[in-house]
C-alpha cells in the first residue's frame, strides 16, 4: 500500500539536477581555503587559533548543505502556499532589527545570538522571501502584469529596500533591486509599463540621494560618497578612501598567470586588504592562483548559472520559472558586483561573494537558493 507513495516521492528525484549541488560544494571548498589562508597569519601572529575563520565557514557550509538538501526534498510548490507568511516575516525581522540589532561597519543589520560566535542578517534571508513572494505574486497573475499590479510588484520591493536603507546597506539594496527587475522582466508586463515605473522609481531615489542639496536630510553617508569618488578617481584618497580598491588590484595582479601558491600571497600575508576573508575574498584567489584559478572559478560560476538558465528554460510552472529567475538574477549580480569592484570597474559594496565569502547568512541562504532550483528541476517533468 505504501509503494505507490514512496513511488511518487522518489520519482521526481530522478529528474533532480544534482550538478548544481556538486558545484556549489566545489565553490565551498575553495571559499574554505580562501578564507583560511586569509586569515590564518594575522591569527597566529594574534596568538589565535588560524584555524578560526576557517573552522567556522566549514560550520556554515555544512548548515547550508544541510538546508539545501532539505528545499530539495520538500516539493516547491508548498512554498507558493506559505509566500506571503515568510514575506511577512522577514519584514518584520527588518523591522526588529533596526531596534535590537548590533552595529558593524557602520550599519545596523545583524541579531547577535547569546552564546554563538557569529551573527545573522535577516536581510540576507529577505532575499529568498522576496524571490518567492514576488514569483508567487506575479505567476498568481498568469505572467500578465498590467499597470496596477506592476505598481504592487514594485511596493513588495519598496519594503524591504527602504527597511534595508534604514540599516543602512546600499550593496544589499542593489541585490534587491536586480531580482526584482530580473523577474518583472519575464513577467509578461509591458516594457513601457516597466520602463514608465522603473523611471519614476528613478526620480525618487535621485531626489533622494539629493534631498540634502534641497534642503532635506542627507541620505548617502560620508563614506558612500568617499566610495564612489574613489571609484570615479583611484587616486582620490589613496590611504583612505581608495586604499581598499589600490590594494585589491595590487594583489590580483601580483597573481599573474599561475598565482604566487597557496599560503604564499604576499598582500594577503601582510594583511594589506582590508575585509578580505568576506567582500574582498577574489583578491585571495586571485594572488594565490593566478589567472588560471581565476578561470576555474568563473568557470564554475558560469557552468551554475547556465544550469539555473536551462531549469528555468525547462521549468512547466510559471511559479517555478520566476523563482529560478529570481535565484538567477541574484547570483550573476552578486558575482558581477564583487568581481567586478575587487578589479576597479565597479564600485565598491558590501555584496559577498556567493559560496567563497565569510558568513553564515549568505552561505546558507546560496545554498537554500540552489536547493530551490534542484528542486524545481526534479518536478520539471511532472504535470
């Protein structure tokens, strides 16, 4: 009696496409490495166990594995039912933080948990609530977004942006605003609807970022300005402002074609760039293994971002179409982002590396995302 329904459960598995999960343990394992040689000098020379970091990421990978295997078995169509609960949520976990949370490089986005030595940043989880309440949303409305319910798509963003803004975190801010343009995209909505709101959204945040000049309050932080200037001009500042960017090209390009081996980077020894166990972990690679472990880890990276393309290409459900796009969006943002300001041809963000960078947030929530979209692969072929 009960073979028809281990039947029905085990089917779909068949289907699952498991590479994106063998990938993105492969990318772990080199953000394990990374952030243990980026780290383990200044510990040892601290009187610190080097291990630390590294220790602590191989935790965060398990838990991620851990949840990814689980939205790979749990049938992503409950998520559609329970959407508009987990947005909530999260929203409010936004909210509370502002009030209980602690303060870090200037923002206030992480709940310190007594008696763990690490912290966790709702903001990080908003982005798969934004992912499936806005696929939710939009699959709800047949891929046929008019006018006022491409209004209601964008006030689900507005939340979170603006809660985000609070902390304040611009680079996590931009994260959300690609999966949301991202979706809407495919969303069947007309460009010029589309491009009629994205424009007015654009005249708000302009006046914003302006309100000072205007005689309101000033809405970009010292340091954001100092960060675009130096972006703008490398040589603005350079013990300062542009000293973290200066540093990353200069260690990037210390790597040459096979890099100067693991362990033995000169700039990541001497500490010389700043955060780079978390936003500015590529430069590690980057010394230590040349342009070939550059390669290699695009290489990854693009392999898992053509798989979500065909699942999502292949997907027979809008809901599970939109998700994908959503998870997609995310991580060729967060990828292009990070790269692209550790070589100078971004600005610099707070945006993590997905996979490599320091953090328990982000790592489970990359792989929660992966599972999703494993997930979504295995019922593919189901009516």
């Amino acid at each position: 009696m009960n073979l028809p329904l281990r039947k029905e459960l085990r089917s779909p598995l068949r289907y699952a496409d498991y590479s994106l999960g063998i990938a993105a343990i492969l990318l772990s394992a080199i953000g394990v490495a990374l952030n243990y040689s980026s780290t383990w000098r200044v510990l040892e020379f601290n009187g610190q166990d080097p291990l630390t970091y590294a220790k602590r990421q191989i935790i965060f990978v398990a838990l991620g594995i851990a949840v990814m295997i689980a939205a790979t078995f749990l049938d992503y169509r409950l998520y559609r039912d329970f959407a508009n609960q987990a947005y909530l949520l999260v929203m409010l976990a936004l909210v509370g933080v502002l009030f209980f949370g602690v303060e870090r490089n200037g923002a206030r986005a992480w709940y310190e948990v007594p008696g763990l030595t690490f912290q966790i940043q709702p903001a990080e989880f908003a982005k798969v609530a934004v992912v499936i309440a806005l696929a939710a949303f939009v699959a709800n409305q047949d891929g046929h977004l008019r006018l006022v319910t491409l209004s209601n798509a964008y006030l689900m963003l507005a939340v979170p942006l603006g809660l985000i803004y609070l902390q304040p975190d611009l680079g996590t801010m931009l994260v959300f605003v690609a999966i949301g343009m991202g979706v809407l995209l495919v969303s069947g909505a007309q460009l010029k609807h589309i491009f009629v709101t994205s424009l007015v959204g654009v005249i708000v945040v302009v006046g914003m970022f302006n309100s000072d000049n205007l005689g309101g309050p000033k809405i970009l932080r010292q340091t954001q300005e100092q960060r675009l200037t130096a972006f703008l001009d490398p040589g603005f500042d350079v013990q300062g402002a542009s000293y973290n960017i200066n540093q990353s090209q200069i260690a990037i390009g210390a790597g040459g074609i096979r890099g100067q081996g693991w362990l033995q980077g000169t700039q990541t020894n001497l500490n010389l760039v700043p955060e780079q166990e978390t936003d500015f972990i590529f430069t590690a690679l980057g010394e230590e293994f040349g342009f070939i472990g550059v390669s290699v880890l695009l290489l990854l990276y693009a392999y898992v971002l053509a798989r979500i393309w065909f699942i999502t290409r292949s997907s027979n459900d809008l809901f599970g179409t939109f998700a994908c796009v959503g998870a997609l969006s995310m991580f060729t943002f967060q990828i292009f982002q990070n790269v692209g300001m550790t070589m100078g041809i971004m600005p610099i963000t707070g945006i993590p590396l997905p996979f490599l960078s320091h953090g328990g947030s982000s790592t489970v929530v990359a792989f929660g995302l992966i599972g999703l979209v494993i997930n979504i692969s295995a019922r593919r072929h189901l009516a």
